[in-house]
C-alpha cells in the first residue's frame, strides 16, 4: 500500500531554556530527545497518550502522536516519527 509521506530535516541550532545572558540554564536538545526516545520506548505509554496538543481547539489541523523516535548513536541524528 502506498502513503503519501511528509519528511522535514532540520539543524537545530538552540535549544532549552537560556536566562538573560543568553545562557543554557537546562533542556539541550540532547536531553530532550533522549527523554522522548525513552517516552517513545516505554512500554506502558499507548500511541493513544502521545498527542502533541488539544487538535479541538484548530479546526483545520488533524491530531499529531508521537509514534517512535530513532536515534543513530554514532552521529547522534535523530528521527521523529508523528
């Protein structure tokens, strides 16, 4: 069965929570996707509990879940999967 498909790359630059002096006080990228690929590969955690946000509030914007998240440990890419 073919499905249409929808890729999108991105380099991420900044990320987390930075004070005032522009410094990273906590939530580099590293640590935020490393929690959702341990979220994503929890077995008690059902597709039905990863929605990303309220879609009732959008009438144009379907709901979005976190389906599975892979990571390359030798370049540390990351794929998510919604």
């Amino acid at each position: 069965m073919r499905r249409n498909v929808k890729i999108t790359f991105y380099e991420i630059i900044n990320c987390g929570y930075y004070a005032g002096d522009e410094s990273l006080k906590f939530g580099d990228i590293h640590t935020i996707l490393d929690d959702i690929y341990s979220f994503a590969h929890n077995d008690s955690v059902f597709l039905a509990h990863t929605r990303t946000f309220d879609e009732s509030r959008f009438s144009d914007i379907d709901a979005i879940y976190c389906c599975d998240l892979y990571r390359n440990d030798s370049n540390e890419d990351y794929i998510l999967v919604t």
